[in-house]
C-alpha cells in the first residue's frame, strides 16, 4: 500500500520543483525573526549586564495573558537562533541582536515569494506580512489575528487558503488513496473524520471513497464547519458535532481521519485512548499533523491557539508539559501512537524528501486488536 500511496501524492505535487521548497520555507521562517526580536526589543535596551526573566519581558512588552506561552516560544527560538542568549544557570535572557525597523520591513518583503513558492495563495502571503507588522498590537491582543485573516469575513475562504499550499496537497492526495486501500480491504468501511474543517482533507478522502460502500461521518467542533460541509457535501455523507475533547460520537469506525486537529487535544495520551475505544479491531487511523512549528505560524496562525481566558491550553500536562509547544514532533507521535496501542503503518513524506523541510506528515496507524496496548 505504502508505494501506490507515495504514488499518488507526488503525482498531486508534480507541477513542484520540490527541491526548491526548503530554501523557501527558511526564508519565510527566518523571515519572522526580525519581527520578534524588535517586539521583545520593546521591553526595553538589553544593554550589557541587562538580563531579564520571560515574565519581566512579556510584563515589559504588555503581553496579555492568553498570549504569553506564545512569547515564551518567541524567546525559545530567538534563542536557537543565535538572536538573544538565555543563561543556563539562571534562565534569564540577555543580549537580545538590535534590530530597525527597516529590518523587520526588509526581512517582511521576502514573504510574499516565499509563501508563493510554497503554493500559497497571495492574499496568504499578505496575512503574513500584516501580521509581523502587527506583531505587538497582537502579543498585546489589542488586535485579533482574526481582524487579519478574516480581512472581508469570509471565514472559511481564508482558512481553506491557509492550508491550500504544496504540502498540503501532497498529504491530502497521500490521505486519500489511503482511505481507497483501505475500502478495497475492507468495505464497507464506516468513517469518522474529526476537525473537518473546510473539507479539504474530506475532498481528497470522499475520491478516494468513490464506488464503495461507505458510511462517512464528517465532523467538528463548529456548527459553522458542518453547515459549510452540508452545504458542499450533500446527503452523501452524515454529520455532527464532535469535540476531541469530550465525549467522542458513538462508534465502532473503521477508519478514523484527523487532518490538522489532534493537536487541539487538551491531553494527547487520553484522546489517543479515546480514538482506540471508537476504532473497531485492526481500525486504521489517519492523522496528518504538522511536527514543527513554523516562525511565520508563530507570528501569525499561533495566536488563534491561545485559549480564552481561563480556559486550558492544549498539552499543558501532557508530552508537550513545559514545552509551550503546540504541535508534537515526529518522534512524540510515534511514539505516543505506540503507547496507546496503535501500531504505525505509514510515514510520509519519506525521511529524505524535500518535503520533510515543510515539517507536516501524515501517519497511519493501526489500531491493536488485543485489549488496550
Ligand atoms: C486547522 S483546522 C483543520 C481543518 C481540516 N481538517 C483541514 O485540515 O483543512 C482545525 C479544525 O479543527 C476544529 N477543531 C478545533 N478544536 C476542535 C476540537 N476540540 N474538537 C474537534 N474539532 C476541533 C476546528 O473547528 C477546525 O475546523
């Protein structure tokens, strides 16, 4: 299965020279880290002999609340890459590289080609850019990084566009034939698709689908998604409202299909749990994620991550405990899928493609048939 799988994502992406999509995500990456240096530059010059703590800075800089595990990934990365120093001993940071206004614009105007080159739509590259602009009137949540995105309130347009890009292509053509494999094994074959969002994961699956016998359950956490899904769907396919967070929709399912979303879970582990005891034996589940976060993502789309006030963040006591990560790494998935009784079948895109650069991956895994593992 894993080769006719291959097969079909790189047919989706071979328009691509994939080789030059590396070079292009660095730029867009390392073209946020002006923009974050001068918003922690706020906090005041960290002159020689200055050292401060993550929560003197954020003080400094009026981080609100909600937002400060952001800015504490700003400092992570600042850090990695060689702009501010943090002292082991005592964690505090110091000797923040200065940075002008004109580097923040300079570096900003590198995004719009980068984010082209990685098959994002324009009005995607623009989001980018305003939002480093923006950078501490959003730290600040004196603006939502929704006012940005949603520039002319068509919410899901721009949510689509976000992840209308060349690895997403690539994993949505990948999640597709996984789905056919699997009906030809195995149909008919009852299907949960979690946070499906825009869809764009369900498009690929519901091709993949097409001439078996299938019972399709598309789900979110939004009635906005699954009126949208209606709308776009049809009778073809169920749905409903499912939080991965709570009580999930009665199963037992064949396949279960998470595109961008598992990492919502408050605590991984106990959802991997849950997705086990909805699976039926020997059930596949199909999980694209991203495993790295992306520094124009941490200037941009991160801030829809932060939790309301008093709300928890994802992955506080979980494997992410202490990390202000979002997204798991390739490793956690691995090794969180093994140790909640789910065997992985497929990895893509391979360890040597190009693509690996983008940091997003697919995974299927297969649910133990023993009791829980
Ligand atoms: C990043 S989007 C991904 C959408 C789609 N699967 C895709 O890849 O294009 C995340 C989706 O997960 C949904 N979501 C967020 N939190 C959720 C939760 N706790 N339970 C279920 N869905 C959730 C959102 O409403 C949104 O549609």
């Amino acid at each position: 299965m894993w080769s006719e799988v291959t097969a079909a994502a790189e047919a989706a992406v071979d328009d691509v020279d994939i080789s030059s999509l590396p070079a292009a995500m660095r730029t867009l990456d390392t073209a946020a880290l002006p923009a974050m240096a001068r918003a922690v530059g706020r906090a005041g010059p960290f002159r020689p002999g200055i050292r401060r703590s993550g929560d003197q800075i954020a003080d400094r800089v009026r981080v609100a609340p909600r937002h400060r595990w952001l800015l504490g990934r700003w400092l992570t990365v600042l850090c990695e890459e060689g702009l501010l120093q943090r002292d082991p001993d005592t964690g505090l940071f110091h000797a923040l590289h200065p940075v002008r206004r004109r580097d923040v614009d300079e570096a900003a105007a590198t995004v719009p080609g980068a984010a082209a080159a990685l098959g994002y739509p324009a009005e995607i590259g623009d989001f980018f850019v305003a939002a480093l602009a923006d950078a501490p009137k959003l730290l600040a949540d004196e603006l939502a990084v929704q006012t940005l995105l949603f520039r002319d309130g068509e919410l899901a347009a721009a949510d689509g566009a976000y992840r209308d890009n060349v690895i997403n292509r690539y994993l949505n053509a990948a999640a597709g034939r996984i789905l056919h494999a699997e009906a030809r094994r195995r149909a008919p074959l009852r299907v949960l698709e979690l946070g499906a969002g825009v869809g764009g994961t369900t498009t690929a699956a519901v091709a993949g689908l097409a001439g078996f016998d299938v019972d399709y359950l598309f789900t979110d956490v939004s009635q906005f998604f699954l009126d949208a899904g209606r709308h776009r769907f049809g009778d073809s396919l169920r749905y409903a409202i499912a939080d991965i967070n709570a009580r999930l929709v009665p199963g037992p399912f064949d396949v279960v299909l998470a595109a961008n979303v598992l990492h919502n879970a408050t605590h991984i582990g106990r959802l991997l749990d849950r997705l086990h005891a909805v699976l039926a034996p020997g059930g596949l589940l199909v999980v694209i994620e991203s495993c790295r976060e992306h520094y124009q993502a941490l200037t941009s789309m991160q801030f829809l991550m932060s939790p309301r006030e008093g709300m928890p963040r994802p992955g506080t006591d979980d494997v992410r405990a202490g990390t202000d990560r979002i997204f798991l790494t390739r490793d956690e998935w691995l090794g969180q899928l093994a140790a909640h009784g789910f065997r992985t079948e497929i990895e893509l895109p391979e360890p040597t493609s190009p693509l690996t650069a983008l940091a997003q991956h697919v995974f299927t895994a297969r649910s133990s048939t023993d009791e829980q593992g």
